[in-house]
C-alpha cells in the first residue's frame, strides 16, 4: 500500500478537523485544559502535526510551545520551571514541540547533562505529571516514530530545498549517527513515564500523512465526549448596498503582475 | 479578470518566498531587525499574509504578535509599553497582527479611548516609529483594503464553516455598521502617520491570493540588496544500511483506516 | 522580663548577621538554592523579619516575593504556577512574604476559594514541595505567631500613623474578628503539611525583635556548616592624592538647612 | 561643620517621610506615574537613598528597578526595550537604580560599547524621555557626587565589613582609576540630556544623610501640590477579650537566648 495522496489526506483530515473544532469549543466552554506533547525522532512530523492542529484552531486558544535551549539562568532553576510557565488556563490547549522530555531526550543521548540527571529526571516526572493531572489538566504524549530510511530522505530534502534548509540544524548531522542510541533512549523514557494517568501512544510516522491523521483520531478519542449544542449567532442584514473602498491620502500600490512572468 | 486560482497563485508565489527566504537569512546573517505591521478592514486577509511569510521562515528567527486586549495594568502603562516587549533582537523579524495602530482603528471607532487618546497617539506616533528607525530596526506598514462586498462574503464564509466560526467576534457585528468610519479613522491615521521613515503602503485585498502577492513583492522590493553567497552544510554519507525502528516497551498504534470510511 | 531594647536588640543580632552573609556566601558559592516561606498573623512581623534578612544580603542574590492578588488569568491556571516563576536559581535565595500557603490561609478563611479547593490544596502541596526539595532546594517554613493584644496594638499604630497606614488593608477589619477562624486554618495546615523535608517552625512573635532573632538563630541552625575560608580581595593602593568632584555643566543644589528648622 | 548625626538626621528627616507618604498618596489616588533615576559615583549613596524612600512606601507601588547585565538577547535589541518593561502604570513609582545612563555611564568608561553607541545613545535619550513625559510620566533624574576621599573610606568599609563585602565588585577596583574618566562622562551627559521636562539634579553625597536629605527635600519640591484630605477608616471596636494563641499541632520554639551571650 503506497503513501496517501494529498487529495485522500485532504478528505480524510476533513471530518477530523470538524471533530477537533468542537473539541475545542468544548475545552473553552467548559474551562478543560489540554496538554499535549509531541516528542519523537527528528524529522519525524512533529512540526507538521502541530501545525495541522493549530492553524484549526483559534491561537488565542491554542498555544504552541517550542522553547528554545535554555538560558545560563534557567539552566540553574528547577528542571521544569521554565515549562511550567507555558501549562494551559482554564479554556486553552497547550502543544508541546519537544518538552520536558529533552532531558531524557536530546540531552541524554548527546551528553548535555549527567546520567545522574537522566535518572533524577526519569523517577521525578510521574510525580511531576501527577500534580499537574490531579489539578484536572488532560495530558496526553505522543511519540512520532520513522525509520531512518525516510528520515534520510527528508534530511536530504531538507538539505536540497533552501525553502526547508532552516530546519537544518548541526545537531542534525550528528543525530544521523546516534540512530540507535535514541531508541534506547526512548525505550528507557517509555519504560519509565508511561502511566495511566499520563499516557504515551507511539505513532507511526513513515508516512506522514497517515500519521497525522492516526494521531489525530486517536488524541480525539481520548477527550471525553465534547458534543455541545451548536452556537446561534444572531447575523443582521447589512441594510444597504455595501460600500466600496475609496481612498484619500494614497491609493492601493498596483497589483503584482505575476502574468508577464508566464508570458 | 477574474480571481487567481491556486495553482496560479503558488507558481507566482514559488519564486518570492525563495527571495523571502534570502532576505531571512541576510537579515539573520548581517543581525538586522525587521518589523512588520499589518493593519486593515476586518477580514481582508491579514491572518493569511502573515502565514505566509511566517510558515516559510524559522519560528526561532521570525516571530507573530497578535497581543490580546490590554489587561487593566497594562491600560494604566505608557501605551507603547507593551508593543516594545516584542520589538525583535538583531537577526529577528516581528509580524504584528494589528498593532499600536488599534488606537487609531479599532479603538477611535469603537469608543474604546477618548478622542483625545487618539489624537495624542497620532501625534507620538512618528517619534516613537523614528526612535526604533535610528536604532537600525527596518520598518514598513501595510494596510490590507477590501470592498464591503468581499467582507461581507467572508463574514458569511465564517458564520457557516464551523472551521472558521472562532475567527467571527461579537465585535465584527458592531464593524459592520462602521464600515464609512474604519475609512475615514483609517485616513486620518495615514496622513498623520505616513513617513519616509515608516512607510504606510495599501495593498488590494479584494482578492486574496492577488493581494499576498502585492504585499510580498512589495516588501521584498522594499529592503535592501539581501543576496549572500550560498551556505555549504557538509554531508557525510550514513555508512550503513539504514536502521529500522524496534520497538520493545510499546508498539505504535494502528494506522487511521482512513480507507473504510471511503468504501 | 519585659522586651528587648533596640540597643539589646541590634547588640544580639550582629553576630546573626555575620553567620547570615557566610550562609549566603556559602549557598552562592556552592550553588545552593533556599527558600523561605514566611506566614503568620497580620501584624506578627513577616515585613521586618524577611527586612532583617534581606538588606544585609545582595538583592542580585536575595529576593523577596510578596505576590499581589491572582489575576483572572492566574486563577485559571495550575495554582502553584505563579510561584513556581519565582523559585530560586542555583546560587540563590526566595524569601516569600506569604506564598502558596494563602490557600490555606487568607483564601481558606475569607472564603474567597471553595471547600473542596483547600482540601485539594492541602493533599498536593507535600508532593509539590518534594518535587523541589528532591531537586536539591533547601525549603523551610515559618508562621509567626502573636496575640490578639498584640495584633489590636499595632492595628492602631497603623491606624493612628500616616507612615504606616498603607500597611492597613480593609481585610484587615474583617480578619480582626477571624482571630479564631485563622487559628483552626493553621492548625489543619500544619497537620497537613508539615513533614521532615519541608518542616515548619512556629515562632512567638509578641516581641518582635526576640521574634526575629529567634527566627534567624532557627533558620541558621537548619542550614548545614557554611564556613568557607575567607575572601581574599586584592585591593591596590590609589597612587596619587584622592580626586576632588569638579564641575563644569551644572552645580550640586544647596544642601537642605535642616538646622533651620530646629532653631 | 561636621556631618549630621543619626539623631539629627532622624529628627530632620521625619517630616520629609510624612510629605513623601503624603505625594505617594496623591499619586495613588489621582493615578500619577513618577520614575526617579538614581546615578552617581559608586559608593555615594544611591541605595541608601532609594532605601529611605522605598521603606516608607508600600512596595505594591513603589518598586525598584536594579536591573542586572543585559543578557546575550537583551544586548541585540532596541538599547531602551528592558527599562520600558519596568516603567510605572497610573499610580506607581519607579525607583531606578541606575538606569538607561548606563550607557552613557559606566559602558562608555569601561568600553563596554563603542562610543557611537554612546554619541547615538546621547542623541537619542532627549526624544525618548519626551515621550514618556508627553504620555504624562514625572520624570526625575539624580546623580549624587562625592569626592574620592569619602570614595575611599567607603570602600575601605565594604572591604573590611563583612556585612558589605557584597557591594565590592571587581569593577569598583578598575574604577578607583577612572575617576576623572566619569567625571568627564558625567559631564558630557548632562550637557546633552539635561532638559526642562527631564531634568538632572546634582546632590552632594560627601555627607551621605545630608545628601539624602538634600534630594528629598528636591524632589518633593518638584512635584506638584500633593495635598489630600485626610482618609478616615472605620475601625469599630473589637466587641470582646483579645484572643491568645493556643497550639495544637506544635508550639512555637523556644526563643533564642540573647541574654546569655552576654552574661
């Protein structure tokens, strides 16, 4: 069975979509909080999953965090300080592009921090994701998986398309080589922080469009059922021929004549 | 002439978001500041050009600020204040989603300050535009027009897709009525606030995909000659067979039988 | 035995101080973290205790945290994310004049939180406070205890001194007749939340100053050996004759005839 | 005549405290913005000075901004953008220690920033303080002097005090050299950035309670009429015996001892 085409992705995606939307009215009806955190190999589709969520949504609802390394400070705070600050209110969702897991992430398997930390880390955050359920916030995990035949192929694209060559990094490169060392990596995370109250799923991400949309259907799955009765907006007729723009101080610069280019 | 469609409308933009993305790096290269402000009647395509630009950019390096209403502090502040917070650092860009200009839109039309609020914002306005200016920071100023007709489909495009139903505001209501007012509110503040420094440009949004082109090569017509040589990421070849992904603690998920719904 | 004098008072805590800038010394060197939560009576000397300590200590290392009220915003979110922003990076100290123990305090009391939100509060709050001093925080608590006596005593001095009636709140009036209600609060408070690793300590603040010293002496006591060896700061002599001021643009203001006033 | 003693100094300053609460009610109740910058001469008094202010005004208006080295972030964007944050909302103070002078201060002696930095920053200072005082901010700017001879005692102190040892940085040391060198930089700031709506202020400090005294006196003289009538709370009487305190869970500690040390 090949890869989904756009079209196929497109109608597929498309009920999904209808159902996240009332999911979200119903977070912010109701006052829910969501987390939900993407974590997974590099060039996986994190980003794009993201994406697919959040242009859905109303971003003064739905946040999307991507913390950059941290800072001398932050570095010298308690680990999860500087990702507690970005958890939901009451009404928001709060997706995570990497998260707390970096520690047992990126920073075990390139050596940013100590193995004692990896350990420290490991047996603190099920209490750590404890507090943060018991408060009533909904968190689910998601880690993307692909084999590192397509991870190739999208770093190659990566590399050869100057539109993508920003999300090239130098840590890239050396990721290449620790293929297997972030499968342990995970395997020990997995083992140690999948729990009922905080759930990991794996997702196969080998093509990206199915992963998405199996991702999707299974973090819908997992919120409660969210049907509310549908909003009424009160819409009045405009009550007289809508108005042109007209112009004082200076006009519309003139189109951009994109045709001659194809003359 | 009629409106472009999509496959038209991404042959033309292809080219201009590689010139977008040169500009990106130059300005990370060389540690410029680039702001953006983007204004216009409701629903003439702000959200939209700014996706544009930001999707093809880092979201570490190019940042979107659309700031909620002020909180009652941050109403008793200098009224700048709380702009300034997101000027970018050198390398950056800022894309403001409106802006300190809802004083002389949004906020002179509805009554939400006093006529001498505005005034005396019309009147600070270019001081505080050439304070960023002198420090180095690039500054341009898009108004985004469209002809009541258009507004009103797209409000009713937004009423009946519950995809786009959050975009539809109590306040949107209350514009419709105000179209003749944002105009006049809208060329007081262009003769008050156009300058050689901050330029004021109109684009024609009464069609969308035609307008982001405009705006886009405008803006890149506007900044300085941004062409640096080519990067050069070295590459190594992986030396073995690409590895697979092994799973131990959990297994992925079943894909989304996408397919059934469809039989 | 009546109170300590101000001489007494100032003769006895010298050397606490001492033993105080060695303790900082101490955790900023050896990159530790302390944090102390001062709660009490109103009027029982929380300000000048936390005083005492901080303004013989570098604000760059020593901070007090006297959070106003929550905003709508904060009370939707995770309750002890407020204070979480505030806790002490490595090298530093948190002194929080009242901290998340409000829930069990004024909030319990005055019933601006529900029943049920207390009991929560009182059930997560030993798993938070070890979460952090699993991560190597030093953490002890104070309440500061005074009689109704004393506290009308100097309700009035606040009352009847202009200098000091910012320090009267209108909670105040409504807590004078809640001095038994705020006892059973403490009461289930510390039943609650004392434990071995983040252990309060009740000090009889109806003389302040012994108050504070006693305060400071149990605070010393807890902190493991703090000697270092002592600084030794190279310090040059001038080389010339010490420079006068000179100026040029304008003149230092008369001094202020004080003694006018006397005569 | 010889420097005031603390008596005379307390006595003097005593009626200044009741007009500085006095203005700080006035600004409070008819939502005034006042922002004092505090520069001078290392060691002349800028933190005692603040003190005495700060102490007798409720820290929920009154703040002190003692910002530390602008951060790698910090140091690329607009040079006033991390002062901005910390400018006051209607009714509050803002007390800086040390301030957006930095520049033209200690950066420009030390080389911490070349001097087109410094020339920009001085020709650009005026305009940046216009708009804040156009926006209705009272803005006041000390340095306060003193001779090398009071400059040497006071290190000499902070060396050989413990308690003070904090306040030695190895920059005071490079400074003892660079006397003259901020005396000319002084100079040259006050000619550029003393203007009638911010003006600079030169207060003596070789008395450090005279100089405090000194300025007060200014500063209230500068401020409008800041008369009130007087508030009257309510205090109804207690209606019973004052309650003691009785324990339950624990009891308070012993207190400390004091008095056989000195046995």
């Amino acid at each position: 069975m090949g890869h989904l085409s756009q079209k196929e992705y497109e109608d597929a995606l498309e009920p999904l979509l209808h159902e996240l939307s009332d999911a979200a009215r119903w977070i912010q009806e109701t006052k829910q909080r969501l987390v939900v955190v993407f974590e997974g190999r590099d060039t996986a589709g994190k980003g794009g999953s993201i994406d697919m969520i959040a242009r859905t949504l109303n971003p003064r609802q739905c946040h999307v965090i991507a913390l950059p390394s941290p800072s001398e400070r932050e570095r010298d705070q308690w680990y999860f300080q500087r990702y507690v600050e970005h958890l939901p209110a009451k009404g928001e969702i709060s997706l995570f592009d990497r998260s707390w897991y970096n520690r047992a992430g990126v920073e075990a398997v390139m050596g940013f921090c100590t193995s004692q930390q990896v350990t420290a880390f490991l047996k603190s955050v099920p209490d750590f994701e404890q507090q943060l359920v018991d408060d009533g916030i909904y968190l689910y995990k998601y880690w993307l998986c692909c084999d590192q035949e397509q991870q190739e192929e999208r770093f190659a694209d990566r590399l050869n398309n100057p539109l993508r060559r920003w999300k090239l990094s130098p840590i890239d490169i050396k990721a290449r080589a620790l293929y297997d060392a972030y499968t342990e990596a995970r395997e020990r995370m997995l083992a140690a922080t999948d729990a009922p109250h905080a759930p990991w799923t794996l997702v196969d991400f080998n093509d990206q469009r199915l992963g998405r949309l199996t991702l999707l259907r299974d973090l819908l799955d997992r919120l409660p059922d969210t049907k509310l009765p549908s909003e009424n907006i009160p819409w009045p007729k405009l009550g007289h021929d809508p108005i042109k723009e007209r112009y004082g101080v200076m006009k519309p610069i003139p189109a951009y004549r994109w045709h001659d280019k194809n003359d």
